[in-house]
C-alpha cells in the first residue's frame, strides 16, 4: 500500500512502510528506479523469514544493479545483508543501528526534488522517517 506525499520541500516521500517481503522490496526499487530526480531508498529488516532471511536480503541488494538509486540507506540487522550486497551498485550507501541517526542523516541529505521511498517490516516502525520528512 504504496503512500505517495510530497514535502514542504517538495520531497516525494513514497510510504510503503506497512509491511514488507523481498518481492514487494524489488517492486518497490523499479517503481523508485523509474521516477526522476534522485532517488533515495531506505530499506529496513524483513522480519519472519527465518533462516534464508539473510540470503533473501543479499538479494534485495544485489538486485540494485543497473536501478540508478543513488542512496541506499538501510536500517536494522537484517537489512546489514542489503547493504551488503547493495552498495556496489549504488551511489552512496549507509547503514544504520539506530533510527533516529538514520532520520538524521536523511534530513540533512535529501534535497527538493528528490524520490524517497522508505519500506520495511511493520515491525521497524520506518513510518517514523517519513514522518520526519514530511514535517
């Protein structure tokens, strides 16, 4: 359930942070790939996956070749496996422990103009980042 809000900043924050699976994660990252202006992607665990949940992470992140993203900001010790796998294909990649250090960082970088798609497990709460965003 895709969220679309624009900014005061005119920021398009795409809100899919209501629940999450490797495969809605891949059609999240074509629907960021083909919008214009910069995209930044903020990914959090996929909770519940049990023991391929790593594997099934790496391939989030691998899945970031050729996309044109060009942040990678990703949150939570599952997600450590994106942007792992992730931050090759990318422009810049980080990785976070702490949400409110993720908020930070995403404040301080996004710009007017940019796309900034945020998704995870309900479980990770990442409607917090899009809230600060859209303040």
């Amino acid at each position: 359930r895709m969220e679309l809000h624009h900014s005061k900043q005119d920021v398009a924050v795409i809100n899919d942070a209501y629940n999450a699976s490797p495969t809605s994660m891949k059609a999240a990252i074509d629907t960021l790939s083909a919008m214009d202006g910069r995209k930044i992607l903020i990914l959090a665990d996929v909770l519940e996956l049990g023991e391929n949940s790593a594997a099934m992470h790496a391939s989030v992140g691998e899945y970031l070749e050729d996309k044109g993203i060009d942040y990678l900001l990703t949150y939570g010790e599952e997600a450590a496996h994106i942007h792992q796998a992730g931050k090759a294909f990318v422009e810049t990649a980080e990785h976070f422990d702490d949400k409110t250090q993720l908020i930070e960082y995403t404040l301080a970088h996004v710009q007017p103009k940019d796309n900034v798609l945020i998704k995870g497990s309900r479980g990770m709460a990442l409607e917090e980042v899009a809230q600060a965003l859209l303040e």
